[in-house]
C-alpha cells in the first residue's frame, strides 16, 4: 500500500511557522480553510479564516493526553488567543464548526 501524502501546505511566517489546511467533510456543510499561527509560541496565537468565519466555529487546545485544557468561541474572521497563563508543552489545537470534524493543529507553548 503506498503512503499518501500528507494534506495542508507549511508556510514559513515573519518568525514562526504556521499551517494553512483545507479540509471538507461529507457531513452536512464544511468546506473550511483555516490558519492558525504561530505554531510556537510564548503567548498570542492567532486562528484565521481567510474566507470569513463560519457559524458558531470554536477552537479546543487539549494536552497530549487528549485532555480538554480550554475552549474558545471564534466569532470573528481573525481571533487572537492569549495562551500565557498555560503550562509549557506540547498542545493540539482543535479548530470546530457544528457537524464536521475539527480541523487539528499542533502547538507549541513556550516558556
């Protein structure tokens, strides 16, 4: 079986790395393009939806457990997150609209 290739497309930022994924379901309506970034970082982390934010849209940041650490409401094109108060370590961001699957970003927080 061949391996596939892996999906999104790794954009070099002003000092940081971000992901810019599209992704689509064949639940009811998502066609989502959404950057997160930086994917390092010591206190701002910014979600991004270039084409506007879709309704009721919301983000996740688990540990390396899975375990829910906090969540967000998205409702503007452009959110910034201030993550300072978190732990240093490995995250995952988890990026949400109602009846699709989330769109999965890792993170970095730093000290």
């Amino acid at each position: 079986m061949a391996a596939s290739a892996p999906v999104g497309t790794v954009y070099e930022g002003v000092q940081q790395p971000y992901i810019d994924i599209g992704t689509a379901t064949n639940g009811p309506t998502l066609v989502a393009e959404v950057r997160v970034f930086p994917t390092a970082t010591s206190a701002r982390l910014v979600i991004e939806w270039p084409a506007g934010t879709p309704d009721h849209a919301w983000a996740e940041l688990v540990d390396v457990n899975g375990a829910l650490v906090r969540s967000w409401p998205l409702p503007d094109a452009r959110s910034e997150l201030n993550i300072s108060s978190l732990a240093v370590g490995h995250y995952r961001m988890l990026v949400r609209t109602p009846g699709s699957a989330p769109v999965v970003f890792p993170l970095i927080k730093t000290p």
